[in-house]
C-alpha cells in the first residue's frame, strides 16, 4: 500500500493494543506506550506530508511549483531572456531589440566567443557553452531567467562540413536546453528553418505540416528539434515555440555559412567591387526574409497569448526569389554590377528545400504580416552597408 494511504491512527492503535497485551496494562507501561505513540502518529503524519509534497513538485503541480520562475505568466512583469549563441547573425540583432522592451539588464546574452567591446558596454554579456549542462543550469537560477532563445547552431553548410560537431551543438546542446527549461518552466524558443524539409517534401509551395525528410544533419536536428519541443510541450506542459525561417538577410552582422548566405554576400560584394560571384545556379528559388521582419516575427509569436497558438512550430515567410532576380533589384541602386554564376556543392542542398514556403498559419493564428518586400529589402540593406564601403 501507498505510504499515502496508510490509515495512520487504525496501524498505530493495533501495534500499540497488541504491545500492552503482550507487556500487561501497569500503569507505568499504559503512560509510556500513550506518549511513544502520539509521537509516532506525528512521525507517520509528516511522512505522509512530506512523500506528498514529493509527489506533488514532481507533477509540478502550480501551487508548489515554488522553485520555477512564474514572473511570465504575470501581466506586466518583464521576462528575463537568456540568448544562446548571441553572437550570431541572428542573436545581436534580437538582443538589441528585446533590452529596448524589456530593459538592458533583463537580457542576457552569451555565446563562446570573445565579445567585441560595444556588446560588453550594451548589457550583460555571458560565456555559455550549450554543452555544458551544470553551467547552464547556474545562469538559470543565478539571473533567474524566464524565457531563453535557443540560437546556438551549426548551420546548413557548415554542418556538413563538420557532421559529429554539428550533432553534438545542434542535438545535444538542445537536449541541454529542452530538459532545463523544462525543469525550471522557461518559455523556450528554438528557430528552426526551411532546412527542415527535403526533396521529398511539397517545395511550391510548402505547408506547415507535410513529409520532412531533410538530406542535411542541419535539418535532421531541426526536425529533431521540433518533434522534441512538441513532445515535452504535450508530455510535460512545457511552453515551447519554433518559427521555421527562410534565408534571413541582414547588413549589420555577417551570416553563419548558411545554403542562403550569398543573398547577404551579393550586396558587400557590390559596393566593394562591383563584381559577384555565385555559389547557386541563377534560377534557384528560395524563400528569403529581411532581419527585422525575421525579429519581429520572433518577438510577436514570443509575445502571443498561449490561446491563440494551435501550432508549436510555424512556418513564417516573407519574399522568394532567385539570385538573377536579387542581382537585378540589387541593380537598382549599383547598376555596374556583374554576376557570375558557378555553382558548387551548395546548390544540391538548394535544390532539396523549399521555394515558397506557406505561412497562412502564423497570418491567421497569431496575426504574422511580413514588411519587407525584395526592393525594400534591398534598399535597407544598401543604407546599412554603404557607409562601410564609401
Ligand atoms: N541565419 C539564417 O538565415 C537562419 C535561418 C533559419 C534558422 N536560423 C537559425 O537561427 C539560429 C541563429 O542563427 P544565426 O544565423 O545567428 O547563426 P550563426 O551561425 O550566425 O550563430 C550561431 C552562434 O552559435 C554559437 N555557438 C556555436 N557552438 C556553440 C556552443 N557549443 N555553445 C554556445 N554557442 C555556440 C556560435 O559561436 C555562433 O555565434 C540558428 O539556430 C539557426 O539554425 C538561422
């Protein structure tokens, strides 16, 4: 039987009647078993006390969850953010953009790489290996962190470069991430990415839900990380949520070796000689989004109530086009440019992803509206760089 089923006062009573029977009822004996017996009543009643409250912090139960955060399910209390991998393309960008909401100090950045001096003059800045579970764990209680923004990855190109690494940040250091915000009730956002879907997937357009069968370990873990996020979110009520972006194109921080990245490469390379050379065939249409589109969306579905989500991961989408497309918008504001193109292994990975990618999901359940078509796209990023170049 359960300790919490134990009729404490019908077992104390028949160990005592059977010990006065077996001693005789002198009255010294009858004194003695009366007070050894209220404390083994008490003693019992605590057992039965403390084994429930086990029982009840381990369902995490909300009245005794007392050790997990619940200052986001407050209104009007400002979370505070752990960014892994902030020192990427994405992660400066949305730093910026949350400590400007929610103040400098609640936004804690970190990464493995030594932080320029205008970052470490921003706000907190961390060194956090995601593969480093204990101090992981540390940050979480020591800044008492509410949501964390899971950046650190290997990317597409990259990754096959270097599969066993890549395994390890990008499956691993999720493994890290998912089973603490679990255990510490963090709102956790993965990005996942047009990456996750395969040549055997719908590519025109490609919905929410369809075959995911990516040829890249990139994509392998970011199929990973979606089913593990939406299992611990029905197992254990964890709060996860996963945007798949396209190709995200920014001026103010370089891209990761991403299969996109020559759609941020092509604009350097025009205001610094005039002159491109292409890894993708100039046909090859993808799915692309400009930086502040790709934050907002983040921001927005971080923001959304938990009622109007009716899908963990979603798909967000903004513009497609091609590299001949791009070079000719791009052309608008540096007519000389030349573009060659000599495609390298990178175009098969290309060839296996989508080409427009179907969003009506985020339009519809959490109000997502992209901002940046391709010309304001490109004339955003001329602004940005050509300071750098003139
Ligand atoms: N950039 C895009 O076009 C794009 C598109 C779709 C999805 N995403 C996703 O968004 C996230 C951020 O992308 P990004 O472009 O900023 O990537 P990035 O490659 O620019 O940055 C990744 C960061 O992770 C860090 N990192 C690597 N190993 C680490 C470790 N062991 N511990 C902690 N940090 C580690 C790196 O130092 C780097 O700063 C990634 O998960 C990526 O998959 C990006």
């Amino acid at each position: 039987m359960p300790i919490s089923h134990w009729p404490v006062n019908k077992v104390v009573n028949k160990l005592f009647t059977t010990d006065v029977a077996r001693f005789g009822p002198s009255w010294e004996n009858i004194t003695k078993t009366k007070m050894v017996k209220t404390d083994i009543t008490r003693m019992c009643q605590l057992l039965k006390l403390s084994y429930a409250t086990v029982l009840k912090e381990r369902s995490f139960s909300p009245p005794l969850s007392r050790c997990f955060s619940s200052r986001t399910e407050k209104k009007n209390t400002k979370p505070r953010v752990l960014i892994t991998g902030s020192l990427g393309q994405l992660g400066t960008g949305l730093a910026g953009k949350l400590r400007a909401r929610y103040g400098a100090d609640n936004i804690i950045m970190s990464d493995i790489i030594k932080a320029p001096q205008q970052i470490l003059d921003a706000g907190p800045y961390i060194y956090a290996d995601i593969l480093d579970f204990k101090n992981l764990q540390e940050i979480i209680v020591n800044y008492r962190i509410d949501w964390l923004i899971h950046f650190s990855a290997l990317l597409s190109a990259i990754g096959e470069d270097n599969v066993p690494l890549a395994m390890r940040v990008n499956i691993e250091g999720l493994h890290n991430v998912m089973e603490l915000a679990k255990q510490y009730r963090l709102k956790l956002f993965v990005p996942s990415t047009i990456g996750a879907f395969g040549p055997d997937s719908p590519r025109n357009p490609t919905p929410d839900l369809c075959v995911q069968r990516p040829r890249t370990i990139y994509g392998v873990s970011k199929v990973h990380a979606e089913l593990l996020g939406e299992y611990y979110h029905y197992k254990y009520g964890l709060d996860f949520r996963c945007l798949r972006f396209p190709g995200v194109i920014s001026g103010d921080t370089a891209p990761g070796g991403g299969t996109t990245d020559y759609a941020v490469v092509i604009f350097h390379e025009a205001l610094r000689t005039g002159r491109f050379e292409c890894y993708l065939d100039q046909d090859t249409q993808l799915p692309m989004m400009y930086i502040e589109d790709c934050l907002r969306s983040l921001i927005e579905l971080m923001e959304a109530p938990r009622e109007s989500l009716k899908l963990r991961t979603y798909n967000v989408a903004a513009i497609s086009f091609t590299p001949r497309e791009l070079a000719e918008a791009v052309r608008k504001h540096v007519p000389q440019l030349e573009v060659v193109y000599n495609p390298d292994h990178r175009q098969k990975i290309a060839d296996s992803w989508p080409q427009v990618f179907e969003d009506k999901n985020a339009r519809k359940d959490w109000g997502w509206k992209h901002e940046y078509g391709i010309d304001e796209l490109c004339t955003a990023m001329i602004n940005v760089l050509k300071p750098y170049y003139s």
